[in-house]
C-alpha cells in the first residue's frame, strides 16, 4: 500500500475576517436567558451544595480543633488516642476535593464567559469550549487558555477573565498543601489525660496499740546524704502573721505524691484521695534567755573549740498572741550543745516530754504551734499536743541580718582557750549569743483531699557552682519556699494546688485501729505507746535512750563539726549534713530569697528531711487507699498550652482559612459572573461543547488537519491573511434561529 505523505495544511482566511467589530449582541438579546440552574445542572449543584457544606464543615472542625480545650471530653479522647493527625489529614482531604470541585466548575464558568463574550482566539476554542464539560487542569489551562486569551483577547479582558482564572487555579493549588500548613501548627506537650483508679501504699498502719515502723535516729536523718531531687508535693498556703520582733511562714500545709517514681510524680496532674499531709508551719520570735550559763562536754572540763561546749539556761516566749500558739506555762530549761566557730549555727530543739509521751505524767512542755489537724484551742491539756520549739542560735556571729526583730543578742561568759602544755585555762572568754525562739506546727495526718495542677513539672536537683564553691539553690529554693512569700505561682514552682478542706482537717484524737490521725496519746501500764507517725518521729530531734529525751538536743550547722564528732561518745548533737548547712545559711543571708527569714530556713529543712524520710519508706508502707488519679500525657495537638484554650494566632490554620475564604470570594464572584454575562452555554453538556466549535468558514480546516493520521497538531497552525501575515481571531458563541453558532467579532 502507498504511503500518505504528510500534509500541513495552512488556514487560508479572507482578509474580511481580520476585521475588528463589535460583537453584535442582537441575537442574544431576544432569546431568553436560560435559568441558572438549568446551565449549571441539577447534579453539579448538588455536588456544589455538598463542596460548600464540606468546606464550612472543615474550616469548623479545624477551628474548634485549634480552640477547643481539655475540658472537651471529645477533643480530649481525640488527642490522647493521637488521632489529631490523622483527622487533620482525612478533613483536609475532603477540603482538597471541595476546593478542586468549585475550581473544576468555576472554570468551566469562566470558559463559558470567554466564549460567549467573543474572548478566544479561534484555534483555541475547542480547549475554552471542552473546558466548560469539567473545567482543565493547571498546566493546559495556562497554557490553552490563559496565554492566548491575554494575548489575543480584548481589551479589559485580563481583569475580567484571565484574574479569576488564576486566582482559581492559585486557591486551587495552595489548598493541596493544606495538610503541611496545619500540620505545622501541632506541637508536642502534655495535657491531662483520662482517670485512672490506683491502690496506693501512703503510710504505715495504725494498729491500735503502735506503727509498725523501726525508728531511725536523728544522727541518721541529719546527717544524711543530699536528696537527689526535692519530689513535687500540694501546697496550701496562707497569709504570714506580721508581728514586731516576729517573723512567720504562714499557714502551710504539704501533701506528698505516693509515688516512688519521679517521672509519676511530674506527670501528675490531679489526684483525689487520701494522702499523707504535713503542717509545716513555722515562726519565730524575739526569746527571752534567762540564767545562761556555758559548759563544755569534755571530761576534763577543758576548752577548745573542738571540745563541744553547752549553752545552759531557760527560755520563754515574749510574744503570746502568735496563730494557733500554745504555749508553756513555765520557761523551758535547756542544754544545747552548739558550735564555737562563728560561722556555725546550732538548731537545737526543747525538750517536749508532752508530745513524747503521756500528757498525763505533767512532763516538761516547750511550746509549740497547734496543727491544722487538731482542734484549737486544744480542748484540754492532755490533747492537741503537736509540733516542737526550737533554739537556733549562733555565737559571735556579726553577720544575721537583724530582720525583723526576731534575734536577740545575750553575753555569756565561759572559761578561755586551754593552754596546750597545760591543758587548762587561764581567763574567760565573753560569747555573744544572738538566738531566736521558733516553733513549729510539725504534724502529719492522712486525709481526703484533691490534688490538682495545670501543668507537669520538673522536680528540681542541686547542681554545685565550682566557681561560688556553693550549691546552685536557685531551682530548690523557688520550689520548697513557702506560697505565702513565694512570688512565683504553683505552677512555676513545680508543686501542685491542694484544695483546702470543705470545713476543716480537724479531727479529734483516737487510738481506734486504722485511724488517720491525730493519734491519742495512751498509755499501757508503765509502758508508753509509740504515737507519733514514721515522718515526724524522724525529724523530731531526740537522744536515741528513750522518747523521755525527745528534745534537748542539737543539730550543729557547722562543716567543721568532723573536728569533734566522734570525740566524746553519744552526745545528744548531731552534725548537720553539708546540704542542711548551705540550704539554711542561702536563707538567714538572704541568698537565695530576698524577703526570707530564719522561719523559712527551719521549715524548709525541716520539710526536705520529712520528704526524705516519707519517700525512703514508701515502698515499706503497709496502709493503703484506693484513689483516682489522672496523668500528664504527651501528645501532638494544635491547642494551647497544656490543653488550655489557644490564645496566640496559629500560622497554618490562618493561611488556610485566609486560602479558603479568598477561593470562595473569588469563586462566588465567577458564580455571579457566570449568571449575568451567559445565556445559553450548560456546563458539563459535552457535545454541546463540541457542536459550538465545528463551523464550515472558520474551523473546516483545522477538522480536515486534524482527521489526517499524520498532521500537525490543528491548533499550531496559525491562521495567514491573505498577504502571508500570521494573526489571530478571537471567535464567540451567537444564537441565530435559535440555533448556537460559532461566530467571529
């Protein structure tokens, strides 16, 4: 068979055809408009309904994803499964494909705008008409229809056509990253998760009769290792009580976290049930010392300032009307051993005999404050017994801030430094005494309570300054420094909120099995009872030869103290651990608070030593409670901080919302268009489409190129005048007997 050479046919048009006129819109005018929804079709507005309520609906369901909170148990269940993700991607999904839709029909819209308003250039009307059956794709759409209308078209037509249709394609592209835009937006953080139930040990039983604890003694708990970290607790927290020659705390009550692990404690994020509660109030006063005298502890009387010397004598309270105070009858003797460097502190506590043991034996009582779990004023003398006093004192020490009047400086005489031939002395020595009285509500209950905070938290660890040769007390301090004073939030310090109780945690004392305090004080014969819970017992200082001795006996603030530790046998001293002595000495200086006192140096030892104390026998605890607990959970979401409600602007939902409502402006505007600048052109309708560009004079040629099998492509042949000049005509849709025709200007 002979082969059909190749054939470029080349358009030949009459120069008439060149000529520019305006269209003649008199056939147009006479026929009726179809109706709107007649050329767009009943399916295409269904599905164009269905793309406008699917991108409200996502833009809503974005916007209360970004805006809803953690109180949304909904919002919550979404983010704690980690299904943010997932239904952020699927919507957006659905929101690509409302978009392309409005896209597809707008620029179908747009095609039947440019052909009925003679814009095309005739070899690209069958691209602008077959655009009106589903719109086109980006790049044929550039380059079929946007290029040659702009470059062919009449003028004004770029504004009214070309615009849209990019503004269209625009939206219609952006959109499909919406998915990275709001992805962007979510950020890893904790929020509070679903309750839990937990069986939790959180003290040691009361049986009746005793706690089934092993003692351990104050040389043990004061001259411990440094924590190795301070384990996040509730607070409660009350306004300090302002006195001249006073300084206090303020109420302050601390729960701890029964739980072993650190990572337990700093996800915590509420907990509602019993817990070991702790008053760890503190003040202290201006002391009235009377009949002082100094004696030293070596055999043989001889003194050195390694050879521990003893500050006797007796003390009263000179401020009576302190909160919740109940005081001696009687100044209280005391022998407390103490350092003669003058750097050194001593914290010695007094004898309380009445906390001790049985009331009822009329034993020796300091003072102390009444805890928040006991009744006060105590019903009777025998009962509400709780807490301790302290002597802190310092010799010859020229550098305690005076405060507010709490120290007070006394002169004490005592034999000189012995000679070192003769090992006597031979003169005295005068000692200036600067001491303060302090007393403290040290008492622990069990209770219901409610636990609670907004935020997890990081428990805070010493860390040593090799430049300050110190501890960096920053972190701890900001978190064990009482509420009252502190002028950072729960939340900043790491600790949780302890809700106050409904009326009171007062409770009256029993001895009954079980009970959660305030234990009664009983006793069996000759025979004391063990009455005091594992915690206090071990703060409390005492000399380890019976609980007579509770009191009367010191805590040296001294590094040097290894000088004479083990000089003299078992003294009722102990040296402070290098911790206790910098924690304390960063508060009386005020270097780590500017408006600390000597009250909050004793209660946040004494604090730390009772969270050490809880915490080394927790696994031990045989009294268990059933509780509801609700934890920190990590997770991806677009929210605020911590689940909390969003108050900063998200990026990727912004640049979305703003994509999404310019595509609907835009394609609302060719809606409009659309409805007032056609007539008779159905979108979707393909051989209407293609019936509108086959006409005898203007397009039989490019037909003819285009049924050969081997031809160029029909619409690169440009149409030639009659004098070899390449142009272009710009083609439009006329109805004629009613009939639509493809007709040129």
């Amino acid at each position: 068979m002979e082969e059909r050479p190749q054939t470029t046919s080349v358009l030949k048009v009459p120069e008439s055809k060149f000529k520019t006129e305006e269209p003649d819109s008199s056939n147009n005018s006479i026929v009726e408009s179809d109706p709107f929804y007649n050329r767009v079709g009943f399916k295409s507005l269904a599905i164009l309904s269905l793309s406008f309520i699917v991108i409200f609906a996502s833009i809503a369901f974005f916007a209360w994803l970004w805006y809803s909170n953690v109180q949304n148990t909904v919002w919550k269940m979404i983010m704690v499964n980690e299904w943010a993700t997932r239904a952020i991607s699927l919507t957006s999904i659905a929101l690509r494909w409302a978009v392309a839709t409005q896209c597809a029909l707008g620029l179908a819209m747009l095609a039947a705008i440019a052909l009925e308003g003679f814009h095309v250039p005739l070899e690209h009307t069958a691209d602008v008409s077959l655009m009106r059956v589903n719109g086109a794709p980006l790049v044929p759409t550039l380059l079929n229809v946007a290029w040659p209308i702009t470059k062919f078209g009449p003028k004004g037509v770029f504004v009214r056509t070309i615009l849209p249709i990019l503004f269209l394609l625009a939206t219609s592209t952006l959109v499909q990253f919406t998915s990275t835009a709001l992805l962007s937006d979510l950020h890893l953080d904790m929020i509070s998760g679903f309750g839990t139930s937990a069986n939790l040990s959180i003290d040691w039983r009361w049986d009746g009769t005793h706690y089934g604890y092993i003692p351990i003694f104050s040389d043990v708990v004061w001259a411990g290792n440094t924590p190795a970290q301070w384990p996040a607790f509730g607070e409660l927290s009350g306004p300090a009580f302002e006195h001249p020659n006073l300084v206090d705390t303020g109420m302050n009550v601390r729960a701890f976290v029964p739980y072993l692990r650190s990572g337990d404690r700093q996800d915590l994020h509420q907990y509602n049930g019993k817990m070991m509660l702790l008053d760890s109030r503190v003040t202290c006063q201006k002391p009235n010392l009377e009949d002082l005298n100094m004696y030293t502890m070596d055999p043989k009387g001889t003194w050195r300032k390694t050879r521990e010397p003893v500050l006797q004598g007796a003390v009263s309270p000179t401020i009576l009307d302190t909160p919740r105070f109940n005081a001696s009858d009687r100044p209280t003797p005391f022998d407390c051993p103490f350092s003669l460097f003058s750097t050194g502190f001593a914290i010695c506590e007094l004898r309380n005999e009445k906390i001790a043991t049985p009331a009822s034996l009329n034993y020796q009582y300091a003072g102390s404050l009444v805890s928040e779990f006991r009744h006060y004023p105590v019903r009777s003398p025998e009962q509400d017994a709780s807490g301790a006093a302290y002597i802190i004192m310092s010799i010859n020490n020229t550098k305690i801030p005076a405060g507010n009047g709490e120290w007070a400086s006394f002169t004490v005489q005592s034999p000189g430094f012995a000679d070192d031939k003769e090992d006597v002395s031979h003169y005295t020595m005068t000692h200036n005494v600067t001491a303060t009285l302090c007393y403290s509500g040290l008492d622990v209950v069990l209770r219901n309570v409610n636990v609670w905070s907004d935020s997890n938290r990081t428990e805070p660890a010493l860390s040593w300054n090799s430049t300050t040769n110190d501890f960096n007390w920053t972190a701890v301090v900001d978190q064990i420094f009482p509420g009252a004073k502190n002028p950072s939030t729960n939340e900043e310090r790491g600790i949780l909120n302890l809700d106050p109780p409904t009326d009171t945690w007062a409770a009256d004392e029993s001895s009954e099995p079980g009970y959660d305090g305030p234990i009664t004080t009983t006793i069996s014969g000759s025979i004391y009872q063990r009455l005091w819970p594992y915690v206090t017992d071990a703060v409390h200082l005492w000399y380890n030869d019976g609980r007579a001795r509770y009191g009367n006996y010191s805590a040296i603030l001294d590094e040097k103290f290894y000088g004479w530790a083990d000089s003299y046998g078992n003294w009722p001293q102990v040296g402070a651990n290098r911790w206790i002595v910098r924690l304390f000495e960063s508060v009386v200086y005020k270097k780590a608070q500017a408006n600390a006192t000597v009250a909050e140096g004793l209660q946040m030892i004494l604090f730390s030593l009772a969270g050490v104390a809880y915490y080394d026998q927790l696994s031990q605890f045989d009294s268990w409670a059933e509780v509801e607990t609700t934890a920190f959970v990590p997770v991806l979401h677009p929210g605020g901080p911590h689940g909390k409600t969003r108050t900063d602007l998200p990026i990727g939902f912004t640049v979305t919302v703003v994509v999404v409502a310019f595509h609907l402006l835009v394609f609302v505007y060719v809606c409009w268009l659309f409805a007032h600048k056609t007539t008779f052109s159905r979108l979707g309708d393909t051989w209407m489409a293609i019936a509108n560009v086959v006409d005898e004079t203007l397009t039989s040629g490019m037909l003819n190129i285009a049924r050969q099998v081997k031809a160029g492509r029909s619409h690169e042949s440009a149409l030639v005048s009659e004098d070899g000049e390449k142009k272009s005509i710009n083609v439009g849709l006329k109805v004629i007997d009613g009939q639509v025709h493809l007709k040129t200007l």
